[in-house]
C-alpha cells in the first residue's frame, strides 16, 4: 500500500472511539476539503494529504490539554514508514500550528500547505455540518445551548479559550463567526463565505424561535 494508504489505516485505527465531530469522518472532510483547495495551488500534494489527515490524530482536548502527543504519534508513524525527515518536519509543523486557539494565536510557521490544511480545517467547523458539531461537542461537554444573560468572550486567551465552559451558542461568536476573515487561500474563503452566511441564517431562526417569534 502507498504512503497515504497506510496513513488512512492508521487514522482510522486510531479514532475509532472518538467524540463524533473528531473522529475519522471529520478527517475525511478536511481531507476532501483540502484536495479541493489544492487544486488552485501550487503545492506539494503529498505533505497536504499527510497534514490533513493527522492534523487531529490526538486532539489536545481529549488528551487533558496535552498538545504535544499529536506531534508525536504523528512524527513516530510517519518515521516508521519511511517518510524523508524534511517531510516529517513539516507535518508535524502544519500539525502544531492548525489549531484556532481562540483566534489570539500567533503561527512560529508558514507555508502553502499549511494554509491549505488550515482552511480545509476550518471549512468543516462552518455551514451545517460546523453547526452540527458545534452542539454535538457542547453535549459532550453537558453544557447548555444558550443562556441569554451570558455574553460570548471575544478577547479569550489561549488558556481561557480552551478552558472555557460557556453556553455553545456563544461558541459560534467565539470562533465560527470570525473563521470567514482567518481564512488563506482563495478557494477556501470564498466557500467558507457562503458556509458562513448559512450560519447567520441559522442563528436568526434560533433566536427567533427562543423569543417565540417564529
């Protein structure tokens, strides 16, 4: 089997008891996402595709805030195949710097493909399926959809942010709401432009129906 073959196997292997927003479906929509971005770049295919589906093979929320260990399982499988260390390096580099981070995180490293996995990542916390996960992940966490007398944080730290135990609505003004402006590539803002809208279509339904209007 090919480098991404195995990759894949892996993957799979290794997410099969995870929370379903992070799970193998995901990294098969960033991977999908990340080819169709690809395409309009000129870009090393192989470290997209590798970035793209060990970008969240050990997500630091499920492993206590630990966010050296994706790096680590990532570089460890990829060592053991072969794969060249300059490759490696930068895998493991798209996988340290991907993460939003409550949007006051600076990225220690650029590069095309990083862009490209970045807004492949990004595309799926948008439109339905980021609406979607967004509540799946609150009740994963037990926390309430919307309590309206809580105002969203908008200036979290990187340690608020991942600590945070707000209702999940404001998750939407905390971080799906602002990726539309974050995005790098051409492709990837125009698609999460149109994701975007859907989700102020839904957040006026929402707020309609808890005000019993609709």
């Amino acid at each position: 089997m090919s480098i991404i073959d195995n990759t894949i196997h892996f993957v799979k292997e290794s997410l099969q008891n995870t929370e379903s927003g992070h799970d193998w479906f995901h990294v098969e929509r960033v991977y999908k996402n990340a080819l169709l971005i690809a395409n309009a770049e000129e870009c090393n295919l192989e470290i997209v595709k590798l970035g793209a589906l060990l970008h969240d093979i050990a997500d630091s929320k499920f492993h206590n805030g630990d966010e050296t260990l994706g790096p680590k399982v990532a570089r460890e499988f990829l060592e053991s195949q072969k794969v060249p260390e300059e490759n490696i390096a930068h895998v493991v580099n798209i996988i340290e710097n991907i993460s939003f981070k409550g949007g006051n995180f600076e990225k220690k490293f650029t590069s095309i493909e990083l862009d490209i996995v970045q807004d492949a990542d990004r595309l799926d916390a948008l439109g339905a399926i980021g609406i979607a996960r967004t509540f799946n992940y609150g009740g994963y966490k037990n926390r309430p959809l919307y309590l309206p007398n809580v105002a969203p944080n908008l200036n979290m730290t990187k340690e608020e942010y991942k600590n945070s135990e707000s209702p999940t609505l404001n998750h939407f003004y905390e971080k799906l709401l602002l990726l539309k402006d974050k995005m790098n590539t051409k492709t990837g803002k125009k698609i999460a432009l149109e994701r975007h809208k859907f989700i102020e279509n839904f957040l006026a339904q929402f707020y309609a129906e808890w005000e019993g209007e609709k």
